[in-house]
C-alpha cells in the first residue's frame, strides 16, 4: 500500500479553491495513478476528517516557449474534497484564508 503523503502531492490555493472552502470543499494535487478510494483513506488519514466525496480529473500540462525552443509542463491530477456536515475543517487552510 501507498504511503499517504506519497498521494497527497500539495494543496492547490487559488482564489476558486479557496471560494470553496465554504462548502467544505478542499482541492489537491494528488499522485498520477492515485484512485477515488486511496485518495479519500489519504485525506481521512492525514487530517482526521470523514469524507463524502471525491472527483478526480487529469489536467494536461501548458505548451510553453522560450524563443524558437518549445516543450510542455508535465501533466499532473488535481482531486477535490468534499467532506461531511458533521466533519471538522482542515485546520491546514485555515491561515490562508
């Protein structure tokens, strides 16, 4: 079995993330091959909280330039969070606010 923070990568804080927080929804970048289910024990493990859902989406990585030069960023897969009424906020994001 995987590590938990082997799944959990890092928080992603964006203005639309942090918007979303209010609906107890967290947002992280997680391990390429992570699933639903590893991603959920991950998040309940770490942080202690109980788990309602999780989406999971794979976000392609930008073309970028540098004069004639072309390459791309790596691609990378982002999970959304989305606790229960009765579970405790991520105390982690509290001082981002």
């Amino acid at each position: 079995m995987k590590h938990p923070h082997d799944i959990i990568r890092r928080p992603i804080v964006t203005e639309r993330s942090m918007d979303e927080m209010e609906n107890g929804k967290y947002t992280f970048e997680v391990e390429k091959t992570a699933t639903r289910s590893e991603v959920k024990k991950a998040v309940e493990t770490i942080f202690g909280v109980k788990v309602e859902k999780v989406n999971t989406m794979r976000m392609l990585g930008k073309v970028k330039r540098q004069g004639m030069h072309q390459g791309r960023r790596p691609s990378w897969k982002k999970a959304i969070v989305k606790l229960t009424k009765d579970s405790k906020p991520i105390e982690f994001f509290e001082g981002m606010e």
